[in-house]
C-alpha cells in the first residue's frame, strides 16, 4: 500500500515538471521570437538582420570601397630588402659556425671563444708565367656586372691587347696546415679542435704590375684591377679590415666564396672569346704549345708544297732533256713552270742550280754556251744526284710528319681542360698544384712592364678572440696572403701606329711619310705628302673590294644587335644575312705628329770603311715642344725602325681570313702561307742597304 502510493507521488512530479518546462519553452517562444526579434548594435544602433544589409549598402564604406575597386592600380616603387635580409640571416645564425661554407654543417657547441689557435702560414706562389696576346676579341659596349654577363652583353669586334699572368700553388700542403692549426696537433685541447674551421676559403688572387719609367727605371707596384669582362668584380674587391666588411660579416663573406662556381670564377678567370682565326687564349705556359704547333702546321703544309713544285720541276727537267738528246733543237720553254704557276725556288726564296749559284730571288741565273753544254752531258748524272736528294727530303717529310702527328693543337685543347677547376673539382682531394691566373685587359701600346702575383685565403676566425698568443695582430686582418710569386719577365708592347719618312722632294720640301695603322688584327697603310707645318696624317676611307666582303654568321651580328631592327634579327636567324665588310670603313692614320722642318745631313758611316754620306732629316713635334727627328730614305733609318717596316710590309701581304664565330675553336688545319718573296725579298734589300751604310 505504501508502496503504491510512492509511485502516485513520483508520477505526479514528472507531470508537474514537465509543465514547467513547457511553459517556459512557450515564454521563450513569444518573448525572443515574436515579441522581442534578434537586433545587432552597430555604429551606436540596432539593426535587424535584413536592416543592417540595408544599412551597410547605402553607406559610405560601400561607395568607397566600390570606388576603390574600379580604380587603377598605382605602380610602386621597388624597395631594397637586402639590408634586412642580412641582418636577420646574421642573426639567425649568430649561433652557427659556418666556416666551413654552405651547407652549414653541424656545429659542436662546444667550441667557443675559449678556443685558442695558431694562424698557419699561406705558402709559396710558384713557376709564374707571363703570356701576351694581341688580337682581334669581343669586346663588351655595356658595363658587364652580375646582371649583365658578357656571354649574354651586346659586344662588337675590336683589337685588343691583353696580358695573362700563370702560376701554381700547393693546395695539398695549404689543407694540411689548416687542418694542423684548426684540427690537429697544433690546437692545444682536443675540445678547441674544429673540423670546419680546417677548409680554407680562397679570397683573392691579386695581381700586381709595374711600369718601366723614361729613365730605365720601375716605377712603384700597382694592382691590376679585375677585367671589363668580369660580372663578379665588384664582389671580388679584396676588403682586408673585419670592420670594413658590408652586412653579415665574416659569416656571409665566406658563405659566398665557399661556392665551387665563384671559386672557379676567382681562381682561374675567363678571358675574352677571340675572333681573330689564327689567335686563340690560352694560359701562357699552353699558349706558347699552341703557337708552336701553328707553326709547325705551317711548316708542314710548306714542306708539301716545295715537295710538290720540285716534283713538277724535275718532269720538267726530264722532258727538256729527252728533247734536246732526241736533237730536236727545241729551246726548252719549261711547261712545268706554266703548268704549276711557281716552281719551289719561287717558293724557298732561292734554288741552288748545277753551274750555278743561289738566286736571291728565285730567278734562274745566266750560263755560258760551254756551262751549257757541260751541263748537257752531265744531265744523266745530275738527275741521278736529284733524285738521291729527293729520296733523302722524302724520308726528312716522314720523320717531320710523324713527330706532328704526336701532338696537335687539339692536344693543346685536352691539356687545357685538365687544368680547369670545375663544379666537380674537389681542392681537398687534389694532389697536383693548382693551376691559376690572373688578367691584365689594361695594357697601352708601346709601354713595358712587369708582374707579380700572390693568392689570399680568409682568415675563419677573423674578429673573434680565438688567437693563440702571438698571432693577435691578426684578429681584424679579413685575408692571409700567400707569399708573391718571382717578378716576371718585361712584356714590351708594339704600337698600333708608327709613320716612316720615305721619300722627299727637296725643291717643295715635301716628305711622302707612309702611315701605318693596326686596325682589326691586319696592318694597313697609306702615303702622305706632308710640307711644313702640317699635321702628318688623317682620318680617310679605306678601300673596299669585293673580296673585303662576305657573307656573316647570324652570331656576328649579335655583337650590335641594338643597331638592327627585330625584322632584321629574325631574317638572320633564318639565314637571310646582309653582306658585311671585314675592313673598317674608315681608318684614322691621323698621328698627331707636325712636320717642323727638313734639314740636311753629313756624317760619316761605314765602320772600318767609313765613308761620307748626305742625306735629309725630318724634323717633326708632338706637342710643340720636344723636336724629334727621322732620316728620310730607308738605306738611313735605324735598324730598329727598318725592322719594324719590314715587319708592316710582310703582314699587309697576308690574306685577310673571316672572324670566327662566337666560342668556336681554331681548326687543326695548316695556317695559310704567306707570300715568300715577303718573307726575303724585302727584308735582303732593306738589310743590304743597312749593312752597306
């Protein structure tokens, strides 16, 4: 019963709660829904949902941005992050050792500025050479930096005089010193040593010059700054004071030179790409294999050549024999000679004829009635002594040819490529000394000079206080120098202009001067008929045939691309290219030079035999000032001035060959010859009218 009763209580609970619930789930209903609705407080009102859409499309927010929306973007100006970007690199690896370059290796922390070392010394430069050349390259028209590399620069042909500087270096002995000062034996407690403060850096190679002054005596050392062409010269300028350093310090400065690609830039430069088709840069100590294998290319093709005619002399020879033993009574009009156009006395220079005796200038000399006929009968056995000698020059040909074939210009290229440094070149590894060199773009004619040149490496604990004593003086020092190298040899460089006093009229007192220029790689030279006064020289047109033209590569034309149209660059690469001359169009022979004055000369030559001799002087100044003089006539210059005309007329006699391409290689093919009688003709008649002085 009790029991009972319990249940009706509880079930009237239940009922009674879930009225109130019900009643307050309808108060809730009409007071938040019906009665009061949602409001949203903004800008100091209420809105309802709908009303603050309307509010916010009507305002003025909505038209300005709508405004903002449709107006033009405004360009802005590009601001410089590098600054900041240091500093927060600095900072962010402030803790970090990075000696060792990138990537950061993994630093032990226990190294710090307790550790004490000993600075090892650099070493020695070793076996320097010196290289000249002069020649016809691609010379930038822009300022070539980081942004603007010189393979991709707009350039043009022009001379050039450019000077190499080699040496070697024991990269094997420099790690290990560093590796005895950082990591060895060397550091005082095992927990100082550090394995990547062990890797030198290499920080600059500096190339210093000097020049010979007017007295005979050296001026002071100068270093030569890096090339035109060289896009990381800005970042290679050598900073030796810690405090001086840009932002980042240390840190950044050896992250950036411990990079395989500026390394190779630093240590073994590029030189300028040649144009000219007979020249090619190499290191100086490869260049002069280079140049030696030209010349016996050279050698070779002249030897065939001489063979050949010789050949063709004796068929001659033997046919005019056989018709004179037949008694036919036919003067020989030697075929051979118009069958081959020169026999190879034209090509030697001088041929040595049975009864006879050497012709200066490859003409056969006169004999008599009586030489002839002695000759006539000795025939048989003079083409028996012939052909003897022809065996012998056969077999001569046969050794030639095979010491040729041991080395090439093509070898020259191979050996080169083992000298370079590439990405894969490990300097901890190589055994061999490290070839490097140096370049000197800013040479002038007509000056001497001499070199020296010395390798950096960076000193890793620069600007801390880990020096062992003794070696404090160095805690700001940024570089530690390698000894110089041996002063090398004077380099003289030719001019590119010189004037000879050839002829006069005394009546006018006018002196014909012959005016010699070096203008792309070829001497070039004119007459000029100067009186008092006058300035010796002048800009005029240079002569043009058709063989000064000829068709040009597309690449060509990349070296002034500007100056051409779009349309005009596309029909290049297609092939459709204008004709171009390889001569300039004009030629400055103006010499700043003034003709003074001509007055008469009598002294007394001849050495033992001497003799009195009359002859003119030119009086000429270039600044008004200083009078210098020149005998007029060749058989009165100096020796030095006669050399260096013979030297002009033989190389104007040279076939003018095309530039080569871009990058393109010389061809293993024999140099073409010049003309003989330019190698003898001239120098025996100018050397014999100087020795009969």
């Amino acid at each position: 019963m009790i029991k009972k009763g319990n249940n009706l209580f509880e079930e009237h609970i239940e009922k009674i709660v879930f009225a109130i619930v019900g009643l307050a789930c309808v108060i809730l209903f009409f007071t938040r829904v019906l009665f009061s609705p949602n409001y949203v407080e903004y800008e100091g009102g209420k809105f309802s949902p709908g009303g603050i859409d309307d509010y916010i499309l009507t305002s003025k927010q909505a038209a300005d941005l709508e405004e903002n929306l449709n107006r033009k973007p405004e360009p802005k100006s590009y601001e410089r992050k590098k600054d900041i970007f240091v500093a927060r690199l600095d900072s962010a690896i402030s803790g970090i050792d990075i000696n060792a370059g990138w990537p950061l290796p993994i630093h032990s922390s226990r190294v710090s500025d307790r550790s004490k070392y000993r600075i090892p010394e650099i070493g020695e430069v070793n076996e320097v050479t010196m290289g000249y050349i002069r020649a016809v390259a691609y010379v930038p028209t822009v300022e070539i930096n980081e942004q603007n590399v010189y393979d991709k620069a707009a350039r043009e042909v022009n001379d050039i005089d450019f000077v190499t500087v080699e040496a070697k270096f024991d990269v094997k002995g420099l790690y290990e010193r560093f590796y005895d000062s950082f990591a060895g034996s060397d550091v005082e407690e095992e927990e100082w040593r550090d394995p990547c403060l062990a890797n030198p850096v290499f920080a600059a190679v500096q190339l210093q010059r000097r020049e010979a002054l007017a007295d005979g005596s050296w001026g002071d050392w100068q270093i030569v700054p890096r090339t035109r062409i060289d896009h990381r010269k800005k970042m290679f300028e050598v900073i030796e004071d810690v405090e001086k350093l840009p932002p980042g310090g240390m840190k950044v400065r050896l992250l950036q030179f411990d990079n395989r690609v500026v390394r190779m830039d630093l240590l073994q430069p590029k030189a300028y790409k040649i144009a000219s088709a007979r020249e090619e840069w190499f290191p100086p100590s490869l260049h002069r294999m280079f140049l030696q294998q030209l010349r016996e290319k050279e050698m070779e093709q002249r030897r065939a050549a001489i063979e050949a005619a010789r050949e063709a002399e004796r068929a001659g020879r033997e046919q005019d024999f056989e018709r004179r033993r037949e008694g036919r009574g036919v003067r020989s009009t030697e075929p051979w000679r118009r069958s081959v156009g020169r026999s190879y006395e034209d090509i030697e220079g001088s041929y040595e004829f049975a009864g006879g005796g050497t012709s200066v200038r490859g003409r056969r000399p006169r004999t008599s009635r009586s030489e002839r006929g002695s000759d006539r009968l000795s025939s048989p056995r003079r083409i028996e002594r012939e052909e003897r000698e022809r065996e012998k020059e056969r077999l001569r040909l046969a050794r030639s040819r095979e010491v040729s074939r041991t080395t090439s210009v093509g070898d020259v290229y191979r050996e080169f490529n083992g000298i370079l440094i590439t990405r894969r070149t490990d300097l901890a590894r190589m055994r061999e000394p490290l070839v490097f060199w140096a370049h000197d773009d800013t040479v002038e004619p007509e000056k001497h000079y001499q070199y020296r040149i010395r390798l950096g490496v960076f000193n890793p604990v620069a600007g801390t206080n880990q020096f062992s004593e003794g070696y404090r003086g160095l805690k700001n020092k940024v570089v530690l120098w390698s000894k110089f190298s041996d002063i090398t040899e004077a380099v003289e460089l030719p001019g590119r202009l010189y004037f000879f006093a050839r002829d006069i009229q005394e009546a006018g007192k006018i002196v014909t001067v012959q005016v010699s220029r070096y203008v792309l790689g070829y001497w070039n030279s004119k007459d000029f008929a100067v009186k008092q006064g006058e300035v010796i020289g002048k800009v005029v047109e240079s002569e043009t045939t058709s063989a000064s033209r000829r068709r040009a590569t597309a690449e060509e034309y990349t070296v002034a691309y500007e100056e051409y149209t779009e349309e005009e660059l596309r029909a290049m690469g297609a092939g459709i290219v204008p004709m171009v001359r390889t001569v300039p169009e004009t030629i400055d022979y103006t010499t700043g030079a003034v003709l003074v004055d001509i007055i008469a000369v009598n002294d007394w030559s001849g050495g033992k035999n001497l003799h009195r001799r009359g002859y003119f002087d030119m009086l000429y100044t270039f600044d008004g000032m200083n009078i210098e003089r020149m005998p007029i006539r060749t058989r009165y210059w100096a020796k030095e001035l006669l050399i260096m005309f013979n030297e002009i007329r033989k190389s104007e006699k040279e076939p003018r060959e095309p530039f080569r391409d871009w990058g393109s290689k010389v061809t293993e093919g024999a140099p073409v010859i010049s003309e003989p009688e330019y190698e003898e003709e001239y120098y025996e008649e100018y050397y014999r009218e100087y020795l009969d002085r």
